[in-house]
C-alpha cells in the first residue's frame, strides 16, 4: 500500500501542470483548452479517492485528540475500534451503492456529461469509488485488528491510535 501511496500522491503534479497550463493559455491567448476542465476533475477526484486509504494508513487524516489525549489506553483504544468500524461501515455502503452504476456505466461506455467536443469516456472513472473504498476498508480492517490484537503496554508508548 505504501508505493501505491507514493504512486497516487504524484498525480498532483499532472494536475498542477493542466491548471497552470490552461491558465497560462487563458491568460495570455484568451481562450482555455477544452480538454483541460475535464481531465483536471479525473485528475483531483482519483488524487483524492485513492489517496484517502494511503492517508488512513499513515494516520494522518484530520482528528479531534482533545479527549483521546486525557483518556486511558484502553478507552482509547475502545474508541479506536469504534472509529474503524464506523468507517468500515460507510465504505462498505459506499462500494455497494457505487459498484452497480460502475457496472451500468461501463457495459454503456458512458461519455462525459459535460458535452464539450472533447466528451471523453467516463466509465473507468465510475470504478475509482468502489476501487478507493475497497482500499480504504481493507487499510480499515487492518487498523482494526492491530487494535484489537494489540497489547496493552504497546498502547501506552503510542501518542494516538
């Protein structure tokens, strides 16, 4: 998971180059490529979606520490697996929910919506929710499990879950 991670975290430099590129065009020559609007939401919405899971097992996402910092090691690990099974629940929603329009878009080659002549193929894209939460739930399950299998002198030399 850790390459993959490094791998999708350098998508933000295409990204970075299509917006100053279409800036730089709109700017000087007054007109944008058309192409430029569309591929920079690919872009953004694989960084984010895939990205989302490298940063879950970093432990690196946003967090209020406020009360876990005061807590006991095993309440803190008590809610820890609260966190984790609350999350595992959401993405397992989400893969239901969006594996079948993944499924529907793909079998109709499902084109952009945006109707721009550039009017690009968007069913590969439909699979990115389902692919990042797929992820995101197997970096959840393992969380999970190092907390519950983890012993209780470990908990008090970790600064957070």
């Amino acid at each position: 998971m850790d390459k993959l991670g490094k791998m999708i975290s350098l998508l933000i430099l295409p990204l970075i180059a299509i917006i100053v590129y279409s800036s730089l065009k709109g700017f000087f020559l007054n007109r944008t490529p058309i192409w430029t609007f569309e591929v920079s939401i690919f872009l953004f919405g694989c960084f984010f979606m895939l990205g989302a899971a490298y940063c879950h097992m970093l432990n690196n996402h946003v967090s209020v520490d406020v009360v876990n910092h005061y807590l006991p090691p095993k309440w803190r690990r008590i809610f820890g697996i609260f966190g984790e099974i609350v999350v595992l629940f959401v993405v397992l929603v989400m893969i239901y929910l969006s594996v079948p329009t993944a499924i529907r878009s793909t079998i109709m080659k499902e084109r952009s919506t945006h109707q721009t002549p550039f009017n690009p193929q968007v069913w590969w894209y439909r699979w990115v929710i389902p692919i990042s939460c797929a992820l995101m739930s197997w970096q959840s399950f393992k969380n999970m499990m190092r907390l519950i299998f983890q012993r209780p002198d470990d908990m008090e030399n970790e600064k957070g879950v």
